[in-house]
C-alpha cells in the first residue's frame, strides 16, 4: 500500500526516484529486528529513513536549486536521530538497538532489561550528533518557496527541542517519553516565524555542522540523486507549470485590459476628435479584440495546467 502511494506521489510531482528507492530500502530494512549497528550503519540507516524523505519532499516544497538537497537530507537524518533516542525503550522491547555498540560498550538486545547508564551515554551521543544535522538543516531553508519555509522551520526545531527535553532530564529514556509541551511547542514557533523568510548557504556552520552536511552528501550521491549544480532548465520549467495558477490571474487580467481598450478604440471611432483618425481606432480595436481573446483561451488552458499540476 506504502509502495503505490509512493509510486503516484513521484509521478505527480516528477520526484527524485533514486530517494524513493532508498525510502522503500530503509522500510525494508525495518521488517527484520535492528541491532549491532556501528555509526555508519546508523547514518545510513537515518539518511534512508528520513533524510531520503527530506529530498523527495523538495520538489514539493518548491526547492528549484539541487545544492540544497543535502541540507534537506540532513535536516531529516537530524530529526530520526531523534527520534532513535526517544524511543530506545519503544525499540528494545521489539529487539532492535539503532544506538551504535561503539558508543554504547556493544550494547544489544539480549532478552532483559537495557543498562541505563550504557543507554544515556548512547543517547547523550545521538543527540550531539543530531546537532549537526539539524543546523546543517536549517541553513537550508532558505532555499525552498517563502510560503514553505516557516512550516519547514517550525517543524525542526520542535523535532529539535525533543532532543533539548530529554538532556533536561539527564538522557533518561527508559522510563518516560520525551515530548514538548504545547505551550512550548506555540513558542517555538513564533520563534521560527521570525526567521522564515531567511536562510541560505551562505549561513556559518560549525565543524560538526560541516561534517552533518558533507555525510548527507555522500550519501544523497550514494543513492544516486545528483546534488550540484543549480536549478536546471527542467527545474525552471517545472516551476512555471506549479506555477500555473497564477499565469491563469494574469492572462485573465490582460484579457480584460484588453476588452475595455477595444471599448476605448470604439468610442474614439464613433466620435473621433481629429478627422485624420480615420479608421485607425477601429483597425486598433480589431488587434485589441484578437489580443482579448488570445488572452482569454490563455487564462483558461492555464487553469487546466494548474489543475493537472496541483494534487
């Protein structure tokens, strides 16, 4: 059922298919229990679950610039890296362990109770990780529509503040499940109103947000999305076509302009205040109808486009 949802969501919005399939590799992967995983199996792991999801949902969000793709990766591999630290109580009762056994002294399910203090030096360690990813993320935002960017931003850093609440708590996850207030949750996103016209490449990262945003890299070319270069000719194209509505307001609007200039032209022929006038007006109001017209099948043939391109 996942499979044909995904399937029609990448051919309505011409989505990346190479991110498809590795989403479809990481839901693949959870069907048998997880454990004995070292970093590199967990980033990879994090990259098909979530970030590959971060450049599908590009397209959507009105990412036109490839560039960004890897912050989008990142931004999604920082939020499953949460979420691997909330749930490691969740995960140990179905046998699965996605904390790294070097951070952990070899930590994996064995049939009883976890360690503790084995599980709050893993999280601890998630979570400064996922620091990373997350303003590898956030610098990122700035490359999507405007209209996108607070949902977009107001999203990480709630996902964020769940990080936040659980080393309030001394990285205890075995007893309780960290979540953020709704209250909070309101706050932070005024926060992220603030912000959400901003954003770009051009944002300073620290060294663990560098080495956040060049591990999504190799992995968004690993499975095979191109990640440089700007936004391509088919990129504009697309755009326009998403686009479409708004060509439909316009060419209504010239259409309309151009039926009061026939009503102009007309007028002046009837009662013209110079006698060399001629037929001019009428020749003027002829070319004004053709263009009122042309207009008019524009606005309509480009409802239809926006129709098609909308979901």
């Amino acid at each position: 059922m996942e499979s044909r949802w995904l399937a029609d969501l990448v051919g309505r919005h011409d989505l990346p298919l190479e991110a498809a399939v590795a989403l479809l590799d990481g839901m693949r992967s959870d069907l048998t229990p997880a454990a004995g995983l070292n970093e590199e199996n967990l980033l990879r792991y994090c990259f098909r679950v979530a970030g590959a999801v971060g450049v599908l949902m590009c397209p959507i969000l009105g990412l036109h610039d490839r560039r960004f793709l890897s912050h989008a990766a990142a931004l999604g591999m920082g939020m499953q890296l949460t979420n691997i630290a909330r749930d490691v109580a969740e995960d140990w009762r179905r046998s699965r362990c996605y904390l790294p056994l070097e951070w952990t002294d070899g930590l994996r399910p064995d049939g009883g109770p976890p360690d503790p203090e084995r599980v709050r030096r893993g999280v601890r360690r998630i979570l400064d990780v996922a620091d990373g990813y997350y303003a590898a993320g956030e610098a990122g935002i700035g490359g999507i529509e405007p209209d996108s960017r607070l949902a977009v931003r107001a999203a990480a850093r709630i996902y964020h503040a769940i990080g936040t609440r659980i080393r309030k708590r001394d990285c205890h996850v075995l007893d309780e499940r960290a979540h953020v207030s709704t209250l909070r949750k309101v706050r932070l996103f005024a926060l992220a109103a603030v912000g959400a016209t901003g954003g770009g490449r051009g944002i300073w990262l620290d060294d663990a947000a560098r080495r956040a945003l060049a591990t999504a890299e190799r992995h968004v070319s690993e499975c095979g999305v191109s990640w440089k270069g700007g936004a391509t000719l088919g990129d504009r194209i697309r755009r326009l076509i998403m686009k479409w509505g708004a060509w439909s307001v316009v060419f209504t609007g010239l259409s309309l302009t151009s039926v009061m200039a026939v009503v102009l032209f007309i007028l002046v022929a009837i009662n013209p205040k110079d006698a060399s006038y001629g037929s001019t007006p009428l020749i003027y109001a002829a070319g004004c109808a053709i263009s009122a017209l042309t207009f008019n099948r524009a606005a309509a043939w480009a409802a239809r486009r926006s129709e098609t391109a909308d979901p």
